[in-house]
C-alpha cells in the first residue's frame, strides 16, 4: 500500500515533518512499520497551498528517499497546508500520473488502500464519473476514479456526502461482480482551507489512521517544549502512522470514522456509505 | 506529430535503420523534416520479434537521440521484424505507456497522427472497445484507444477490415460532436508474420507515408551494392520519411491507402473507413 | 550549446521569465534561434535564493518544455533572484548532476560553451582544483570543474579575478594540449546579492549574451507599461538570448566583458585572463 | 549495499536467473536477507555477451523491481555470459553511470562492497589511474575507479594479479589516510569468456559470496532434475546471496580467496593484497 501525511496550521517548511522526525514519511518510504509493505518505493508526491489559488504539485516516479529536487523542495518551501503520499503500487504503472496527491481546481486528495478486483469494476466505475469530468482522468489508478466518482457526487459542495456516496457506489458494483470486501481506503482531501480524512473499509479492518492531539494538550503534556510556543493552535497532522514515539501526541482515527481539520473546532464523525 | 520506422526482412541489428542511416530515425528526433514538428523528444519506442512467442518493448520517457540503453540494445539485438517509433506528444502526458509502439498478446501497434479534439469523443470512444479488452488500456492516448478499438473490431482476424470499422467509428463519433476531420492517421500494426501500413485522414490530407522498392528492382538499379546481395527479396522498410536521398529507393504510399508486408507478393489497397 | 537566464529585481513567480514571454526559455528548449543547436533539450536546471541561507535547486534530466515538476515549481515559486539554464549536451552524459546551476554553499554558477577537447585536458584541470574542494565535484562536465577551478581561484573573494585566473588556466593547458581555441563561454555567478555575468572566448567570437535596459530607461520608452511601475529600479535579466523582440529592451554584452548586478550602479568592465 | 549475480554457461533467457527463481534477484531488491539493508532501490545495470564483440549494457535508475524494460528484456535476450546487479547507494548519485557493470572494451566489472571514507581517498585513486584511461571515467562511484585502476594495473593481461595491486593501493592510501579499514568488497569481471570473481575486505569479514556446485555434482544430487540434463557441465552462477534454498547446490567463497570460470576446472585461490 502507500503512507500519506496531511498538515495543516502554521507554514513551516516541508522538511520539518518529511525528514526532521525520527521515523519520518521518507523514513517509512524505505521502513514503514504498519503497512501492509514496508517499502514504499513506486514513486512519490507533494501538493502544497501557498498564496496562489491552486495548489501546487511536484511528483516523481523513482523512491522519495533519494530524490534531491524532493529534498531540495521540501527544505525551501514553506506551507500552511500540505500533503505528501509515498506509493507502493498494488500493479499499476509507476508513472507520474500515477502519484498521489491528485488535483482537480484548488482541491487535492490522496488515497491510501485500494478497489479490490480493481479491473473486473475499472470500466463501469469510469462510466460514473461525469461526462464532463471524464477527460480530466490522465492516470489508472483506481485512486484517481475514486476523486473524480467523489467529484461527480458533489465533494466540492459537501465533501462528506460525496465520499460516501463514491464508496456506496464502489460497494455496490463491487457486490455485483462478486468480490466480498469491495474497499479498502484511508483518504485525505483539501480545499485548502478544510481538510477533511477518512478511514472505511468494506471490512471494517481499514488501514490505519492517526491524527495529533490539539496543540493546547501537547502544551500542557510537554510544557519545555519550545516549538509548541511557535506554532498556532490550530495546527493539526493527520498520518498513515506516526512520525514518533512520543506519548500523548499520536490519537487512532476511530474505524469507519472521517474527521474535519477546519478554523474553530475540529470534528469527528461516523463514516457511513451511501447508496441512492 | 510523430515519426516511425517498420522493417520486415532479414534479421539485421536495430542500429542498421536507427541509427546508421544519414537521416536515421535517431537523426529524425531532432531533425525531421515532414512532419508537424521538428523534434520528436517525447519519448520512444521499440518493439522487435525474435524467437520467442510475444514481441519485446523497450520504451524510454526521454529523447531518443540521448539514451544510452537504446543505443545498446540497437547494437546487439538483431530482429527479422521490428517496429520504432519516436513521439511528439500533442498534449497527453510523457510516460510509457503513452509510448508506442502498443502490444496485445503478439500483435504491435504504432501511429502518427491524431485524433482530433480527442478530449471531446474519448468517452465515447473508449466506451466502445470491448469490456474484456478494456482494462488493457494503461495510457492516456488516441493511438491506444484505436488500437483497442481495432482488436474490438477484429483486428486479429482481418486486419484491414477491423482498421476500417474503427477509421468508420472514430469518424462518426467525431463528426457527431461537430468535428470537421474527425481522423488523421499512418498506422502500422503486425502479427509478427504480416504487417500492415495505413495511409488515411478525414481532409485526404495524410501524413507522409513511405516503402522501399523491392530488393530485386534495387539490386537492378545498384548492381555494385554489397549489402542488397546480403538481404532476402522480402525485405521492406515502411518509414515516415525516407532515411536517404538515394533514387529509386522510396516510394510515397497513396493517400487512402494500406499496404500489407507478407510472404509472397506484397500488396497495396485502397482504405475506405466502413460504418455499421 | 545551452541556453540560460538570469533573473535579479523584485520577487516573481518563475514562470514570468521562464513561460510567458514571446520567445521564453521554455520556447527556447525548441526552438533557440542564436544556439549551435535549435534544441535544447538535455536536461534543464533551476535555481533560487528565497529566504533560506543557501539556494535551492530543481534539476531534471528530460527536456524543459514537457517537464510538469518545472510547470508547477514556475507557477508557484516567487524569488528576487533566480537562474535558469537549458542544457544540450557536448557528449557528456545527460544525469542531474552534470545540470546547472551548481551550487556550493550559497554560491550559483551556470555556463553556455565549452571547453575544447575537454577530454584531453580534463584531467589536468580537475587536479588543479583545490583537494579541499575535489570531493565536492559530482558530475562530469567542463563547466563543473570549471566552477571549483573559480572557487580554488578565490570566487568567494573576488568574482572576476578568480574566472579570469580559471579561465588563464584553461588557456594555459590548452594550448599546452595544442588545442587552438581552449574554452569558449557565457558564465553567470552569484552569492545571492550580486550576479557576475562573463562573456569570453579564446577566438573571440563568443557566444551571445543579452542584458536588459534599467528600468527607468524602459520606463521612459514604454510610459504606459503598466508592469514597469510594479518592478522595483534594480530589476535586470541577463540571457543568451532576448526573450521577445520589443526595441530598446536587449542590449548586447560586448565581446570579451563581464557585468556585475548589484544594489546601486551596476557595472560592466573588460574580461583578461590571467596566467600566474 | 548491493546484490549481484554473474552466469557462465548455456544460453538461457536471462529471466531465468533474474525473475524465476523463489529468492531471485529481483527478489532480492526488495528483501535481501544477508545484505547491510533489506532494499536495493537505487538503480539496477546488466551486462551480457551475445554473437557481438563487446558486451551490451542495460541499466536504470529506479529500482528493479518495478522496471518494465528490464522485465521484457530478460524476457527476450538469451546470453551465455551475463552480470546483473541491484544497487544500495552508499551516498553517491542515483545516475546511470554510477549503475554497474561498468564496461571497457570487452570487459565487464561489478562490485558490492565500498572504499571506505571514499571522498578522502578519491582524488589520491582518480591521480593514480593511468592518464589515457582517466577520461572513460565517468560516474562518481568508488566502484568505477577501483575498475579503472585494475586496468590500470594490466587487468587485460592478469586479472587476478591487476585486482591484487588495486586493492593494495586502496588499502596503502587509506591507511595513509588514517583509515582502519580501506576496503570491503566482492567483484567480479569478465572478458566474455573467463569470468573472475573475488571476495576480500581489509578486516577480513567480507561481505558474502556464493558459487553453485559443479553441474556434474548437481546431477547426482538430484537425478531427476531435468533443468539439469538440458544445461552444459561448464554452467556455473556466482552471487552474493542464494536465489533459493536447496540443498547441496550453493557454497560459500571462502574470505580472502578468488576464483576463474573458465573451459575445464574452474579454479579458487587465496586472495592478497599486492603493494609495489
């Protein structure tokens, strides 16, 4: 499978979490300690909000552990909210078109899991994505119909509701054909301002999902410690496992559960599929 | 556009036709003269019969004139069949699998030219290849979606009729969505025995197209020429543009037409798309 | 050859010089005008100074005009002073690091010519490299050596003095070799405030190399260019070639000169090499 | 570290070694068992000797295991003789010509192991390499220049002998240098028709090497085996660590020694350093 990491307050540079920790993203690229491979080598991806109106992406189809633009990018570039995905492809090319974050206008999303039988369902999944959406679709991944079904459901109006009704529609063709647990997916997407995860599996065994404790009781937990004076109280990251051993920083995302990283209180809610 | 090169003889090193020749489809990356375009540096292909039962690829994402493992193989794969392709991407994603030339069990698949306004009919387009065939699809080209609407068509059975109903099928969608010249087009496609050039476009204004005259007619025209002595009478080359300025050697391939490369005489027919 | 640009003035986005213009680098990638070559199309590089202590890089190893990381990168990074350089090889491999800009600790350096025969001197030169620095040099092209011969020379000191005492040198080896015309080059260099930009050739036929009017002089020639308020009176570009045609913008660094961009007065001074 | 694998015997598709076997090496690039990392990710290279008189060389930078070329190539190219290797940089560049086998005229070499504090020693070894050699030089790897200094020390003539005085240079420089300890290796290379390979490390605890038993041996160990009836008795496969785990078919190279394949009796010698 792949690891992601989304992260949202105060800008700082990409390499404060893609390198800096003790067990960092490009650290699992090579020993991930929970999926279901320990490396993620297919290639890689960042998209980064700054002051532009869309997000920037920057992919590469080697590993991330030795990719020196990766470096170079992550140790210049500052950003409020970004995200980052290293992929292990379960038998799709390895290209560029391929890698995670995926964009459509200001909004990105990133997929970890997968379709089961992703070929025996790839055509009719297709067919549901809007026709005028369709011709956006440039890779094959089954991460890529995913967004644009999600898309076509509504997610830039009601992001929640569209990812539901995208997984109902994926468990109901996947019934059809046959196969037991039609998804398996942890999935992260932006509008730039909210960010929203997801952790559903047709099984009710998802991959895993973590996020941080707010900022106020990592303060209270680890008062000495300086760079939680620095950073807003808003600031949140949401991961596939967690950069660190440090106790009272890493929360299991509950299974069947998506959450809300917005201004004001975040949210957490239970993650039911919809069919129509 | 593109640029591409079928031989079909005695087996001979790639480098004879890739890069040996003055105006060489090597030469051609940077410098070709018929086409659309002057360089061709958005990648590449080769595809060769040897003994076994399914044709190599060899596919590179950079320019050809500066891969060094295209160099290699070209000077020490000998083939009795091959096909090389140089691309000019007109606007799909540079990866492999929008190189050509496109296999399917042990048939290849090569083109130059276009699709018109692909964007607007690919739906549509894509949705008629057959469901067993569509999860082959890997790219995001034209060339690749007419080559699985050919083998839709019957392709592996009769391949002159199959190119015609997708010529037919592509020209009707296309002109259904208001587009002028739905089609422009020089396939060539081979079953590792046979292989077949198409010359065709919506304006009957098709990219140029040319074969070598038959090594009898050259021996008679260069009688102090070792190399004919050295080739069977079977030998063929199908080029985009010619590799030389030698007389006598390159003939222009009719407009609306299609040729096939065999045991025996070769043969060249008129090419009329057909609708249902 | 290669093609380059440097940029020093108020911050932009990249892609203002890099995509926009009429005759931008990215045009130039295909269809160079002044070049040896039209295509340059051997891996590109850029480079900028942001708000980090050293510059960052971005390197690619596949032509500039189909590369989406440099789209992306162009769009959404701003900088006060930037390098960008297209490459087409002389011979030596196409790999990121034989790409420029090199760097070494917030100094950038980036070249269009060549050292003639480099081969046969090669070694020679990359001995003379100071040994505290030799470690430093990862590729294998002329211009490499050439940037750490400038740095044992002093660069860090005195910028004009160490390229001639570098360029004395490169004379001086090459004609011991016989080699009639040792080097012929366009260089740009910066520490991240100034920018020296050297224009020299043994023959004296050097390639071309452009550097636009002050601001106030456009300003006073286009009274209704409405960019020209925007930027600040320090802004300068120095390229090998103009990016479009509009008159009294281009002026040409004469023939054996080199140029400093700086706060107050630039300045531009004739180029002597020195021998010991 | 690294993982290699060299052939001398019947003709066989490549893949037969590369893909099939239960630990292949393809395998082996992502879960080496004996290795100092479990992942060798950073490029790939084979050399192979057919009909040509200098050996053909594939390589890439991304990892083997996901590489398409490689797939087909294995797939469809028979040699007699051939090297594959899967890299681990140690540090230096994921470029191409940092990929082994690095090749002279006919002659192959790979490596598994390093120069210890390589950039202290580097300038010291590139000056020793004999001047017309220097500038085929043209990675940045130890590996590479321990190859130009055997030739330099008459590889063509006595291999053994040649690789005997490199490794007495390496280790007299780096103690020099202060080193403990200089060299850690495992190296084979061949001229297409004898094939050395060497295990040796200055603390003599040598990164692992194994060779199959003779054919003749095999045979009666499993004489229903048919692989065994169709190979030559001359066929014989060295590598760093077993493609599989039956019985009686691999032995370890014991530390410091070296051994020929060649027509007749192989032959295994101690290995020592030679210093002038």
């Amino acid at each position: 499978m792949c690891r992601w990491l989304a992260y949202s307050g105060s800008p700082i540079l990409l390499e404060e979490l893609l390198y800096k920790p003790a067990h960092s993203l490009i650290d699992q690229s090579r020993h991930a300690r929970m999926g279901a491979e320990t490396t993620n080598g297919d290639g890689f991806g960042i998209g980064w909000y700054s002051t532009e109106p869309t997000p920037a992406l920057f992919k590469g189809i080697g590993p991330a552990w030795s990719d020196r633009n990766l470096r170079e990018i992550s140790s210049h570039v500052r950003s409020q909210l970004f995200f980052a995905h290293i992929r292990a492809s379960t038998g799709t090319a390895v290209q560029e078109t391929n890698c995670h974050p995926f964009r459509f206008e200001q909004w990105l999303w990133m997929h970890n899991g997968m379709i089961s039988d992703f070929h025996r369902v790839k055509r009719d999944l297709t067919y549901a994505v809007d026709p005028s959406l369709y011709s956006h679709i440039e890779g094959s991944t089954d991460s890529e119909v995913m967004f644009y079904l999600a898309l076509t459901f509504g997610l830039q109006d009601d992001a929640p509701q569209a990812v539901e009704r995208m997984v109902g529609l994926v468990e109901e063709v996947g019934r059809k054909a046959g196969i037991e647990h039609p998804i398996q997916m942890t999935v992260a997407t932006s509008d730039g301002d909210r960010t929203w995860a997801f952790r559903y599996s047709s099984q009710h065994q998802s991959r895993s999902l973590f996020y941080t404790s707010t900022v106020q009781t990592l303060r209270e937990t680890y008062p000495d410690n300086p760079v939680l004076e620095l950073v807003s109280d808003e600031t949140r990251i949401i991961v596939s496992e967690p950069l660190g051993d440090l106790p009272g920083v890493w929360n299991e995302v509950p299974e069947s559960t998506y959450g809300v990283i917005q201004d004001g209180d975040d949210e957490m809610h239970p993650f039911v599929p919809l069919t129509d």
